[in-house]
C-alpha cells in the first residue's frame, strides 16, 4: 500500500496513491482516510483523492456483473469511507472498465469543498494509462 497526504499551501489537500491488492491491507488505508478527513475537515479546504483502490463502489462497475454475484465484502467498507468522508466521484471520461487483474485502476474521489470550489474540474482516464485531470 502507497499512498500518501499533502496540503499545497491554503489551497487544497491531495491525497494519492495505489491500495494495496489484499482486503485486510485495504482497511488501514480506509481508516486513514477517516483520520484524515477528521483532522483536516475543519478547514474547509477542497481535498481530492486519486489513485488505485483496488476496489469498486458498485457492483455495476464490474464486467461480469450479469454473470457473477460480485463480492461484495470488500466494496461494503470502501462505500461506507465514502460516504463517512462525503466524498463523491470526480466528473470524469473513461472508457467503462478501467481495471486490470479484477481490480479497479484508476478513481479519483473529491470532497463537497472541492466541488464548491473547483466546480468545472473533470477527469479523462484513458484506456491502459493513468488519470489525466483538468
């Protein structure tokens, strides 16, 4: 698990980094993100989170969804982060399945503060590349 924190200046926080590939490993990340957002939310700073979760928040985000039952012991606490942190999706392009090895490549996750602020960013993911954000 990489990932990391930083505050530029009195403009924002950015958080990013991959998740690690095992359930166990994800739940520190979750619970750092519930610290972050604990010390931090007071400021009102716009805070966005981007990189590799490993994790999906829907059951619709995965391939076989018509298929298969998709598990959804890991996805369970990644919403509940979510929604703890009032965090949602950032605007974005992408092809529908951006994930490689069953596991989702590319989010980027953004606080209310920074949809107030920051209202016209969006992001484009391209396919087999990394996020490219406006």
């Amino acid at each position: 698990m990489r990932y990391s924190t930083c505050r530029l200046r009195h403009f924002l926080y950015f958080s990013g980094g991959s998740a690690s590939n095992f359930l166990s490993e994800r739940s520190v990340l979750w619970d750092e993100f519930c610290a972050i957002h604990s010390a931090y939310d007071h400021l009102s700073l716009p805070w966005i989170l981007t990189g590799d979760y490993n994790e999906i928040l829907s059951s619709s985000e995965h391939s076989r969804s018509l298929e298969y039952r998709v598990d959804q012991f890991g996805m369970n606490p990644f919403q509940g982060i979510v929604s703890h942190c009032g965090l949602m999706d950032l605007t974005y392009t992408r092809p529908i399945f951006t994930w490689w090895n069953k596991c989702e490549a590319d989010r980027e996750l953004i606080s209310a503060q920074w949809l107030n602020s920051l209202s016209h960013s969006f992001s484009t993911f391209l396919f087999g590349s990394h996020i490219r954000s406006c």
